[in-house]
C-alpha cells in the first residue's frame, strides 16, 4: 500500500471517528424546550414541560442516546413575542442541538431567525400560520398542520353541520386572523354567507358589546378562531345573555380549560375542530404514554398540543440516535429521510417542513364537559 493511499484511509478514518466522538463525546445532549409556561396559555406551556420531561426520562431510564443522557432545557416565552425572542436566545446560548416548540404562530415567528442564524433546528408544535414555512428556513419544521388545511376542514364542518349564515371573529394574532380568512374566502365560494367578520382584542374580558354587535345580524353560527381563554369568554357571557346560538371553534380553542373558564352549562355544544386528543389516538405508543402519564399526573394532558410537543420532541430524539447532534445534519435527516411513528400518528416532512397528511377531527363538548368525537 502507498504512503499516499495509506495517508488517505487514515485521514478518512480519523474523520469518520471525530464525528462520531462529536456526536456523542459530550456529557450530556442538550434539547430546548421554549413554551408558554407563564402567562395566559400558560397551562398549554406547562403541560409541554410535563410531556417533554416524562419523555426525557424514559429515554434516559433506558440508556438515553448511545449512552448519553439527555438533557431538557426550557426557556418561558410567556406567550408574547417579546418574551419568545428572548427565550430564543437563552437556548441559543445554553448550546442547544434543537429546539420543540412554541405554541402560538405569532411567538414562533418571533423567535425563527433567531434560531436560523444560530444554526439551530425548530420544530413547533401549535403553529399554524401558513407563512411560517412558507419563509423556507431550512431549519424549521412543524408536528402541527397549517391554517390552509384547518381552514378548508372548518369551513366544511360548517358547511356540513347545515349553517348559512356565519359570523366570523377573530384576534387578529397570526394564527386568528391567518385562519379566519382561509376559512372566509372559502365560504365566498360556497353557500355560505359571511354576515360578519371583525375582530375582538385579545386578553379583553368583557365581550358583551361585540356579542351584541354580532346578534344584530342574526347570524346561524358563530366562527370563532382565537384561543381558548377568549373563547371560554364569549361562551360564558353569550350564555348569560341568553343568546343560544351555536358557536365553533378552531384548533386554538382545544383545551379543557375552556370548560373551567365557561363553566359546564355555557361550553355544551360549542364545537371545534382539532387534530385528535391524546384519549383519541390509537398507536400503540400513545396508549402507552397516556397510562404513564395519567399514572404521574392523575390525568391526560389538557390539550392535543402537548401531545404535539411529544412528537416534536421523539423525532428530534430520532433523528440524533441516527445522525448525531449536528443541527444541520438533524435538519437534513427531518427533510429527506424521516418516516416516524409518533404519539399522534405517522409522521414526515415535506421540503419546506410542513407535516404530511391530513389530522384534523370534529370534536364537540357535552353536558359533562367532555370533547367527544363527532
């Protein structure tokens, strides 16, 4: 063999040694976590804490990655954009390998380019707003299906349910306003009528003279595309004024504290559609993280978005076990080679790390206060 070739193959074989040393010669491996866990979602944020951890754990209990733990870093965003870039530059620091995360479109968006320009793969997990892939940030990819799809779902649940005449409202955050007008220039185009179409202010707690607003053009339904604290507000206080039209929701509103907000009597009957809740998935590994969960917590998580994170979380987990912690090699392996049975379903990317297929469900709130599938 020739000093040249020989010189060759050792070069190629120290190469191949560093990367691998790279991936996993640390002490730990490092994943972020930014969620809402303050603030007005804040039981959202907290219940992605929980799901994320217990997950951590187990991989841990069970070796964790080729020997190396992992290790959960969270940064609050407190819901705000403000605080999202904030929190999006302590993992930054903190030498993250990816992040899961966030909730809100709007929070997200604060925080893509800061994670861009860091290199860092993002992957949310309630994140809706179409725009947010369609930026084409390599590093970025979404458990969530996008506001187009959950628009032309809505619109034909609507459609489906009977109703004519729709007043529309929305908060006019990215995911509100981004969703109430996939679903409005849908109903254009079909024999529903859109009698009404404004916007409440999030975070107000008196609806009372929008309500009124909207009663005077008698609609059949209301479409309400904000988040469940707001829509909790509008069930409560149309209840009180005695108004019993019927009113359906987004994905935004899938968590039972609206149930806690409205009280039983206001939420029955409102509608919503969502991808399925955890007590609604039928994989086999679902079935077995709702028991370990319920068995820690006394209950399933409060939201599918939780759940959401999970999934964000194991295909980040996935794509480290086979490719090693480098974000660019992670962001390569989610575009081009990932085929994961999560949580809640199949999961894979397409080029611009949207989620393939379709998810979303009709859910309705009983007398009890329960989500049940329609």
């Amino acid at each position: 063999m020739s000093k040249k070739i020989f010189g060759f193959l050792m070069w190629a074989f120290i190469a191949s040694w560093c990367l691998g040393a790279t991936a996993f010669a640390a002490d730990e491996i490092k994943i972020g976590l930014m969620a809402p866990v303050t603030g007005a979602w804040a039981s959202e944020g907290q219940d992605m804490v929980r799901v994320v951890e217990l997950l951590a754990d187990e991989i841990n209990t069970a070796g964790g990655i080729d020997g190396v733990q992992v290790s959960i870093i969270v940064g609050d965003d407190g819901g705000t954009p403000k605080e999202a870039a904030l929190a999006a530059q302590k993992l930054v620091t903190s030498g993250v390998s990816a992040v899961v995360g966030t909730y809100g479109s709007s929070v997200t968006e604060a925080s893509q380019d800061i994670y861009d320009e860091a290199g860092v793969v993002q992957v949310a997990t309630g994140s809706t707003s179409i725009r947010l892939t369609a930026k084409g940030l390599k590093r970025f990819f979404r458990t969530c299906p996008r506001d187009d799809e959950q628009g032309r779902v809505l619109a034909a649940r609507v459609e489906g349910l009977g109703f004519k005449k729709v007043a529309m409202v929305h908060d006019n955050t990215s995911y509100s306003k981004g969703l109430a007008d996939e679903a409005k220039d849908i109903f254009e185009h079909s024999n529903v009528g859109v009698v009404f179409f404004d916007a409440i202010t999030p975070g107000d707690r008196d609806f009372n003279a929008s309500l009124t607003k909207i009663k005077e053009t008698n609609p059949e339904v209301i479409v309400f595309t904000g988040y469940y604290p707001e829509a909790a507000l509008l069930l409560r206080q149309k209840f009180d004024m005695k108004w019993n039209v019927p009113m359906i929701g987004g994905d935004a509103t899938n968590n039972t504290a609206l149930v806690e907000i409205a009280g039983k009597e206001a939420a029955s009957g409102y509608y919503f559609i969502s991808p399925p809740a955890l007590s609604d998935m039928t994989t086999d590994s679902a079935k077995k993280f709702m028991k370990t969960y319920s068995d820690k917590y006394g209950s399933l998580p409060s939201s599918v978005w939780s759940v959401l994170a999970g999934d964000a979380f194991l295909v980040i987990v996935e794509a480290i076990k086979i490719v090693g912690p480098d974000s660019s090699r992670i962001a390569s392996y989610l575009t081009n080679d990932l085929d994961f049975q999560g949580l809640s379903g199949q999961i894979s990317f397409n080029e611009i790390g949207d989620r393939l297929g379709e998810v979303y469900r009709l859910y309705q709130v009983d007398a009890e206060g329960r989500f049940l599938l329609r």
